[in-house]
C-alpha cells in the first residue's frame, strides 16, 4: 500500500459494480445453476461461485463448467453453456441483487461534490444498463463502461485512461474505487489513484494483500478520503 497525503485532490471518480456497489452473487449463481441444470450437471455452491467473479461472465461460465466436468469444456459445450447462460441471467438480473451499506449514501455525497462519475465493469453491457437502471443507480453516471465497451477491460488500464480522455481530465485526477485485484491492476497502470472496500469479492483473496492507496469500509468513507479541486 502507498503513503498518499489525503485528502486526495480528484475531479472525477470511478466505481466497480460488482462487489463494489452491488452484491450480485445470488442472481449470478441462480443463472449459474440453472444453465449446469440444463447440461444435466451438478450445481455449484454459492461461495464457490462468488470466487469466479470479476473478470466478466464469460470467465464464469468458462471457470463454473470446468469445475461441474471435472475438466476443460471443449469449445461447442463452453459455447453452448454461455448461450444458455445469457438467457438464464437475463431472466434473474437483479431479481436478488442488494446494495452494499454506504453506497447509495456515498454516491450522494460524491454527486453532491461535483465529482463526475463513472461507473467502470467487467460486465456485459447487455446486463449492465438494464440493472443500473433496475436499481435506480443510473442517473449517477455520464459515463458507463462495461467490459465489451472498449477492445480491453479491467485489469487493463484502457477503460480508466479512456474515462480520463471523456472527462477532460489527467488519469491521476481520477480515484477509482473497487474490490478486487483487476481494478487495484487497472488503476495502477493507468496512473490513477485505487481505493478498494474491504467486501466484496476479488476471486476470495483479502484485499489488503493489494497495492492500493487505501482500504475503505464503504463509498461513505471513500468520499471522506477526497476533495474536488477548486474551481
């Protein structure tokens, strides 16, 4: 972890979905589970899902079938079992999802600030808007990127540098604040400040383990943590 002097000066931030502001764990073990219902396999534990998580569903899906086959699926069958899982998750997105403590409060404080907002995930952009929207979160956001939004995502820096150009402003001007290895690896090689909460999921590693500038137990206290610059 580095020693930055805070309160941090940024004129924008950018936010993880999953495990950062919502928990979406049951809707995606849910779909999980009844595409492996539909290929006549086992389902999966809830707490083995959740260390899937972060790298987008494709990896899920990918990382779930191998472990119902007890080996690597061939293409056809991973093909087959993503199709489905789109379907399935579709019909769940949000059906369970919760909000993290903190987060609706915290995103007030930061809109309230004049902080311009991004709102940066792994996740398909066909799950993305739809459950933004669902929990009431979008009007938050001028800017959303998910991970098939641009030619890379998280942990590469390119969605973080991309937000940087939108917004006018220097990737060092911008705070992003996750939960896992991908954002702290994405904020770092874009030059940007990283917070990380201490919830969350990050493939079932702590992240205090990570080189972050700081470990916040909600978006409350990350707000606490940075100042606009003066206008």
């Amino acid at each position: 972890m580095s020693n930055p002097e805070f309160p941090l000066r940024v004129r924008a931030v950018a936010i993880d979905l999953d495990g950062t502001m919502l928990d979406t764990v049951e809707d995606l073990a849910i779909a999980m589970n009844r595409t492996l219902a539909e290929l006549d396999l086992d389902a999966l534990a809830l707490e083995l899902v959740r260390t899937f998580v972060g790298k987008g569903l494709a990896n899920l899906v990918q990382r779930s079938l191998r472990v119902a086959l007890g080996g690597e699926p061939d293409p056809a069958h991973l093909a087959r079992a993503m199709a489905l899982y789109e379907a399935n998750y579709d019909r769940v997105n949000g059906d369970t999802t919760t909000i993290y403590p903190g987060v609706r409060e915290g995103l007030d404080l930061l809109a309230a600030a004049g902080y311009r907002l991004a709102c940066i995930t792994n996740k398909s952009a066909r799950f993305t808007g739809p459950l933004l929207e669902r929990i009431g979160f979008a009007r938050y956001f001028s800017l959303v990127l998910c991970g098939d939004s641009l030619p890379r995502k998280k942990p590469d820096p390119l969605p973080l540098t991309h937000t940087a150009e939108r917004f006018g402003v220097k990737p060092a001007e911008i705070v992003m604040i996750g939960d896992s290895i991908n954002d702290a690896q994405a904020a770092r090689g874009a030059g940007c400040p990283i917070f990380c909460v201490t919830y969350g999921y990050n493939e079932g590693h702590d992240v205090r383990d990570l080189d972050v500038d700081a470990i916040v137990p909600s978006l409350i206290e990350a707000a606490a943590l940075i100042r606009p610059f003066e206008s």
